[in-house]
C-alpha cells in the first residue's frame, strides 16, 4: 500500500464519522438529505414563532426577541447550506 492510498483511507474515515443526532434520536450522517430536512424543520418552527410575536397588541414590545429569531433563522440557513456543501464535498471524494 503506497503512501496515497493510505491518505484516501484516511479522508474516507473521517468522512464517515462525521454523524448527526436528529430530535428522534435516529442518528443520520451529517449534511444527508434527513438531516437537511431536520434542519429546514427547525427553521420553520423558528418562523412560526416569530410570526406569532409579530401579532397581537405587544408587537411592538417584543421587536427584540423577534430580531433575535430572525438572526437565528439566519444562522440555521447557513448551516443547513454548510451541511449540505460538506456532504455533496464527501460524496465526491468517497466515490
């Protein structure tokens, strides 16, 4: 075995490794179509809180937290595009 097929061992075991826990407890591989779909999940709920911050006659009180949840929503969309990136990244080395 020469030095380059031991490097492509080496990446194709870190690759597997990289695994994520879903709410279920179902343990799915980081960046797959299950585990974007939990986050997309999870960006909804975010914005049907916010939504219902949005109503109702201390709308205005709650302009803070309703900042805060839409940064929130921001930073989940980055890591849901980050994941994915990284998984179809990993599909390309491992094939």
């Amino acid at each position: 075995m020469n030095s380059r097929d031991l490097v492509r061992i080496l990446i194709r075991e870190s690759i597997r490794s990289s695994t994520y826990e879903m709410r279920s407890g179902k343990i799915v591989e980081y960046g797959s179509d299950e585990h974007v779909d939990e986050l997309g999940a999870l960006i909804g709920e975010l914005q049907r809180v916010k939504q219902t911050l949005k109503s109702g006659p201390d709308r205005y009180k709650n302009r803070k937290e309703i900042d805060r949840i839409q940064k929130a929503v921001e930073a989940m969309r980055f890591l849901k595009r980050k994941a994915k990136r990284q998984f179809d990244r990993n599909l390309l080395v491992t094939d």
